[in-house]
C-alpha cells in the first residue's frame, strides 16, 4: 500500500509521490499557461462503464451498516481520447483529471496568482482556502488487463464516514458520464507492474491495489454555493430537510415524492427499501432470478421496477425520487391502486410482497403436491413435510426473509374432530385487544308494581363474535338484575319493535351498530297469556303534492307488558295507564282531568255505553282530537288498524298467542301530559356521538399476539366443513407460531371494515424496539434466535378514508429517521412510538 505523508509535511518531494485527483476544467485552464515540458505526460481517457465485472458505471454494496461504492473504468482508444480532449470539458462536472504533486502546485500557484481566480465558479474563497480543501481517500484498484478496464472499490471501512460520503457524491451520480483523465502516468504503470496470481482453479486473478488519491477542489457542494459558514452551526438541506454535515449523503436517506394521495405506496416503500437482505438482493443483479414463465407472477416488471426505485433510493447525494414509473406499474398489475385516491400501505405491502415473490420465484414449475392429512402423526414431521411441499413450489428472496409458518388446529363442535394444518405467513395480522370486544347500548324499561320505573340506557362490552347469552349476562350486571328477574330483549326500528332476541346461541355479529335494542326487565313468573306489544303513534300533517294530509306516525318507545287479566278494553287501557303512571306530569290540572276522565268512562261503561273520554262527552268531538287515547288490535307490523277496542265491551284473546300488539292513538293534547323523555327515540347500539369521548386505549404487543393466539369460535360467514359430520360447522380455532422468518412484518388491525360501516382504533400499542422477545409465543424450537429488532414503522395519521402515511426507519448506528413523502429528517427513538403505528418492521437478532 501506498505510504501515507504526514501532514505537517508539503515538501516537493511528497508533493511529487502524491496523486492528485482535480476537475478537469480546473486543470486545463492552468494548463495551457504552463512553460513547456511542464504540463505533464499525455492523458489517458477512462470512462465508467457497464459491463465490467463490476456492473459498472457505478454500484452501491451495501447491508445497511456497511457499504462499499465500486464502479468500473475502462481505458479508451487514443483517436477516442483526442475528440473528447479537443472538445468542451467539465460541461457535466463529471470530468476530472489525476495530477502529480508538482503539477497541482504548478496550477495552484497559476490559480493564485490570477486575477480571475479570486474566486471561483462557486464562490469559495482562493489560497488559504483552497488549501484547506484537500482531503485524503483511499481506494482498491483491481487490474484488468484483457479489458483494459479498472475495477475501483471505494469502502467505508478505509476512509473516515466524512470522506466516504463525499466519495459517494463525486462518484454516485449515474445519469451522467464520469470521465476520468490520468495525467500523472499513475494508471499506466498499474498495466506494467502485474501483480496477478494463479488461484485454486487455475484461473489467472488480479491482486487489489492500494491507491491514496488527495482530492482538491470538490469540497461539499453546499459550501462553496453558500460561502464560508460559522463551524459551530453547520447545516444544510438534504430532501428538503436540515441535516448536520455528519449526516448529509447518507445512502437510503432519500424521499419519494408524493403523486397526489401516494403516502401510502411511499410508505410501504420506504419500510422495504430499508429490509437489509432485500437490499443487498435488489442492488446485486438481481435480474437473473426473474421468472417470465410464471403466470402468477407479472413477467418480472414488478420485480424490474422495485428494483430500479430501491437502486435511485440508494444512490448517493440522490435528491427526492418522484415513483412514476412504479406507480404506472402498480396500477397496471393492481388496478385498485390506480388513480389518486388514498389506499391503505398494508393492502400495498401484501400485494407487493406476493407480487416480488411470484417474479422472482426460483420454482419454474410447480409440481402439484396432495396435502396428506396428519394421522395422528408427530407435529414436527407433518410441519415439515408442510414446509417442504410449500418450498417445493415457492422459493424466492422473499421466502427465505419474509415466509414464516403457523400450526391450525379446527376442532368441530358436535363431533370433536380435530384438523390440523401447517401453512406459511408473509406477516401476522394482530388484533388489536378491543377489536375482540364490542360496545353496546341498550334501554332497560324496568316494570315493576306500578309500572314502568325507568327507562335507562346501559352500555356493556360484549365479546365481538359473542352470541346473546354473553349481552344478556353483562347487561344483567349492568342493571344489577335479580335471581327472580328475567329480560326481553328486543330491537326496534321507526320506534316499532320489528322482533325479540330470544334465543341465547343468536350471533351478536347480526346486531348492527345502527340498530335500537330495547330490553324489557320483568319479574320470573309462570302466568300464562300472551305478551302486549304497545306501539304509540300520533297524527303528523304530511306535505304530498302540495297538500297538507295527515298521517299517523310511531313515535317513542313501545311498551311490552304481560296479559295480567285483561278481559275488556277498559282493563287494557288502565294497565297501559298504570304502565305510564310514573311518567305523567304531576300538575292539579293534569290530575284532575284523569281523575275526571275515569269517572266518566266508568258511568259510560255503566249505562251501557261506548266508552269515551270526558272531554270528548263535554264537547262532543271525536276522541281521537280531544285528547283522548283509542287503542286498536294489529298485526305485528302496524298496518291493520280496523279493529278498534271498545272499553266496556269484552276483549277476547287468544291466549294461545305469543305476542299480542296494539296500536295507541295520541293525541298532542295528551302527549303533553307526560314527561318527554317516554317519547324519545331509543339510542343506536353503537355511536360515537353518544358517549362522551373515552380515554385512550393502550395495550402492549405481546397483549395483541396473545389474543392472535387464542382458541376462538369461526365466525358464522367462515364456517368450517367438517370432513367427519359432512356438514359445515362453526368450530373453534387455533394458531400456534412454528417457524419464524429472518424479517418478521407485524400488521396491526387498526382499521375496521363491515357491510355498515367503517372505523379507525386509535388503541396506542407499545411494542418492543431493541428486544422483542417471541420464545414464549413459538411451539417449535429448532436452534434459531427469537430475538428481534425494530428497523422500520408504517405510520397512519388521522382518520378512516383519509388521513396521512409516514415512515420511521432505523439508518445506522442508534438513529432513526422520519420519512414523510419529500422530506427526511432525524427523530428521536422516544417519538417513534405512538397510535399511528400501523406495520411494524423487525429483524431477527442473531444471538452471540
């Protein structure tokens, strides 16, 4: 390796040993000026290249924590190099030149003393200046005689962090040209002096050798745009974010602009363009795993464009990359993401891994494999034998990271038998603890001896796919119910009950979080009879072709009570009174004309006749507009009305009936007699307005995958076909972790989707960072680490249908980074933690 002068020292004679690596532009200014014989020896021409061994122009190796820059440079012909030496140079700034010591110091002195250079193009300052801009870097060349080509490999373990980033800006940037002229002769003896040797297999190999390149005159471009900055507030932007100059030309600290509504793809990109094995995969050639004959996959277009995106990420000094061409893919392949609306990062992560999976699949056909039954076999030989019919037909980059495998176990209810199967996991879907419950309100109407007591609305939590005897238990709790009471539960709708809830294995799935449940709290008595169902409606003027006509429309609650022996209509009145009785407003007037009106009614009924209300006898209207109450016998849906009860005349029922409904005619006259609160309607079973804001709700990781992991019942839409009941069966299951991948992606199930409705759990988990632990959660142990760490976070911020997606990414050393779209910025490992937490990215720990 080439010695190293102290730098205390710039004699001639160090100066003469030293390469000097300029602009081109800067040299040949000072060139032509210089005496003849002087100038140095002819240029030799190398241009970065593809096709070398090195993959070159320009390639990035790199597993996160370390990175190697190499490119190829290939020496050109001398009519090749006389055209480009005669033409425009420097024009790209992708131009430079190798000098001896002696010849910089010759250009440095012709620049210093010209009038012109007082500045340069870039407005850094000359001399004293220009001599602080001298840095060292240390490179690998690899001789390649029959290409007349050299490999350079530029790594981060020979060169202070500092200089390997701004190694990375000068050589990185592949969408132009590098041309490299050696005038220093340096290259040419590297050609003579062969330092080859004969490997194992008797194949001729090239030694690497050792090259310390003083480079001048390519300080961070940030500097020489901005001037000479106080050393102790240093910073510039980097992606449109403030960085500290330790930290600018970080590879992978580039953004991705947003396309309109794409925060979601960027997301979920930047999370897997910060996979280590994924990355090393897609910037290695990648391309010649590609599967074109799968017809699952997409031909390897998903493949070639995740690639390209991850390689412009990756590039040093890249500025924000816009994902067009990505996207195009993506909505061809995925037509739901098409467009610009707002999609969810874990919908575009599943389809993506899937996707890359099935492109790059090694298994160019697959053989049809019978999944055989376990037989009462040993779990480690059915799980095996699982895992290899599945490898035999999946085998990819993304199996060997991302698959892991689940043990399930079905066990049918009626016959108790037990299916077991073992079948692969790209991530785990963890519920969140309260998705497994569910918030429901219902009105309690409490019917004691005089009447309905109370009308009080309850809210219980209920298991999510619970069944009626779970609702009915918590809400007895709830209303503190008796050993010698029972409830009713019914549901309502347009203030009519529509039916009773009565058997205890009903699915509370059924209920919806709009429906109105009312429960009906009575004494345990064995009376026989049907139950009355009242439905009160009232005149409404409805407006119909410009007409006022009027309607009778159900309002309030409906009132059930038992027969109680009613034999007449008189009895059925005084008990739907007597119902109400704790709800009248206690004024003397109100009083007295009750009081009044019973009077009245009892001599009618005496005389013989029809029994009328005592205002309807003074002034001889008609009840139904007086104030009166009518009552008529109807059908369980309210629409036969022309059996009206007469209140002295016998009522006859049959008491085979289960349920016995009757209308009760309002009038507003009468409505005002009692309290409002009888005429409200009933609260939906779910509502957010409804109840006061509740506090947040926490609960760890582990909590989540406990409740993954818990026998439950199949909900009724995923019911199980019993192989021995021939039948489909709703019967319970089991998952158990068997194997665990190297990257294990944990969904967390924050978003709530039914036929009805839509919603968001803000529920915030606190996960584990440096040291989740998953030995208790694995049935199988084969020798592996279940140690794991955090490197990457999918954000949502904000509600269902909208909201934002963001990107936490561990980056080297103990730092995080916020990538939102565009912008890149540091962040504290204390904020990475919050409810936004959607995807959680983690890598396996190798242990000692």
């Amino acid at each position: 390796m080439e010695s190293v002068p102290s730098e205390d020292s710039h004699s001639e004679n160090n100066d003469d040993e030293r390469v000097y690596f300029v602009p081109l532009r800067w040299w040949k200014e000072a060139k032509g000026s210089m005496p003849e014989g002087s100038e140095g020896k002819e240029g030799v021409l190398y241009s970065g290249v593809a096709g070398s061994s090195y993959a070159g122009p320009m390639k990035i190796i790199n597993n996160i924590f370390n990175s190697d820059l190499m490119f190829g440079l290939k020496r050109e012909e001398e009519s090749s190099m006389q055209n480009r030496e005669n033409g425009e140079v420097g024009v790209s700034g992708r131009d430079f030149a190798l000098v001896s010591g002696e010849m910089w110091l010759q250009a440095l002195k012709w620049h210093s003393d010209s009038k012109n250079a007082i500045k340069d193009e870039k407005g850094c300052s000359s001399t004293e200046d220009d001599m602080a801009d001298i840095y060292p870097l240390q490179l690998k060349i690899n001789v390649q005689k029959e290409t007349k080509s050299l490999g350079v490999r530029i790594s981060k373990k020979d060169n202070a962090p500092e200089l390997f980033k701004r190694s990375c800006k000068i050589f990185g940037v592949d969408t132009e040209m590098l041309r490299i002229w050696d005038f220093s002769g340096r290259t040419t003896l590297f050609f003579l002096n062969d330092k080859s040797k004969i490997s194992s297999e008797g194949q001729k190999q090239s030694e690497e050798i050792f090259l310390e390149l003083q480079v001048y005159g390519l300080s961070d471009p940030s500097r020489c745009k901005e001037g000479k900055k106080d050393e102790t507030n240093s910073s510039f932007k980097m992606n449109g974010s403030a960085f500290c100059p330790g930290e600018a030309g970080s590879l992978g600290l580039t953004g991705l602009q947003n396309l309109g509504n794409t925060c979601f793809m960027n997301s979920a990109l930047q999370c897997l363009a910060h996979t280590p094995k994924l990355v090393d995969y897609f910037l290695e050639d990648y391309a010649k795993e590609i599967n074109h004959d799968n017809p699952l996959g997409m031909d390897g277009e998903i493949a070639l464009a995740f690639g390209d995106l991850l390689r412009k990420l990756w590039a040093p000094g890249a500025g924000p990359v816009a994902p067009r061409a990505f996207k195009a893919k993506l909505a061809r392949f995925a037509p739901q993401f098409s467009g610009f609306n707002q999609h969810d990062s874990q919908e575009l992560l599943a389809f993506l891994l899937d996707g890359l999976h099935e492109d790059l699949n090694r298994v160019k056909r697959k053989p049809y494999i019978e999944a055989k039954d376990a037989d009462d076999r040993p779990d480690t030989e059915v799980a095996d034998e699982y895992w290899h019919n599945h490898l035999a037909r999946n085998d990819s980059i993304i199996v060997d990271v991302c698959q892991g495998q689940y043990k399930s176990t079905l066990v049918c209810p009626i016959c108790r038998k037990v299916s077991v199967t073992f079948d692969p996991f790209m991530y785990l879907s963890l519920p969140l603890p309260s998705t497994t419950m569910r918030t429901m309100t219902l009105t309690v109407v409490n019917n004691g001896i005089n009447g309905i007591t109370q009308l009080s609305p309850y809210t219980i939590s209920v298991p999510k796919n619970g069944k009626l005897q779970d609702l009915t238990r918590a809400l007895g709790i709830a209303c503190s119910l008796g050993l010698d009471e029972t409830l009713l539960v019914a549901e309502a709708y347009n203030n009519m009950i529509i039916r009773f809830l009565e058997d205890p294995s009903d699915s509370l799935s059924l209920i919806r979080d709009a429906d109105r449940l009312v429960a009906y709290r009575f004494m345990k008595d064995n009376s026989d009879g049907p139950f009355l169902v009242f439905t009160n409606q009232q005149m409404e003027k409805q407006q119909t072709h410009g007409k006022s006509t009027p309607n009778w429309k159900a309002f309030g609650v409906p009132i059930v009570s038992k027969h109680c022996n009613v034999t007449k209509g008189s009895n059925l009145r005084d008990l739907y009174l007597n119902l109400l009785n704790s709800f009248q407003i206690s004024t003397e007037e109100s009083l007295e004309n009750l009081d009044l009106s019973n009077k009245t009614e009892r001599m009618a009924e005496t005389e013989g006749t029809e029994s009328t209300h005592l205002s309807s006898s003074m002034n001889g209207e008609d009840s139904s507009s007086d104030g009166g109450l009518e009552f008529y016998i109807t059908d369980e849906k309210g629409i036969v009305k022309d059996s009206k009860i007469s209140m002295n005349e016998p009522l006859e029922i049959n008491q085979e009936l289960r349920l016995l409904h009757v209308l009760v005619y309002w009038s507003d006259k009468q409505i005002q007699q009692f309290d409002s609160q009888l005429f409200s309607p009933l609260p939906e079973v779910y509502k957010s307005g409804f109840l006061a804001k509740k506090p947040q709700e926490s609960a760890s990781l582990y909590k989540c995958l406990d409740t993954f992991l818990q026998e439950e019942p199949l909900g009724p839409e995923d019911m199980w076909y019993c192989p021995s009941c021939k039948k489909h069966r709703q019967a319970s299951k089991k998952l158990d972790l068997w194997r665990l991948p190297e990257i294990l992606v944990i969904h967390l199930k924050r978003f709530q989707y039914s036929r009805y409705m839509k919603n968001k759990l803000e529920t915030y988990v606190d996960f584990p960072v440096d040291n989740l632990d998953l030995s208790a959660y694995i049935s199988h142990r084969n020798g592996k680490s279940y140690q794991y760490m955090l490197y990457a976070i999918s954000n949502h911020y904000g509600s269902m249908g909208g909201g934002h997606y963001t990107a936490f990414v561990h980056h080297g050393g103990d730092q995080w980074y916020d990538f939102d779209d565009s912008n890149v910025h540091p962040i504290s490992k204390e904020k990475i933690k919050s409810s936004a937490a959607y995807v959680l990215f983690y890598r396996r720990v190798v242990e000692g």
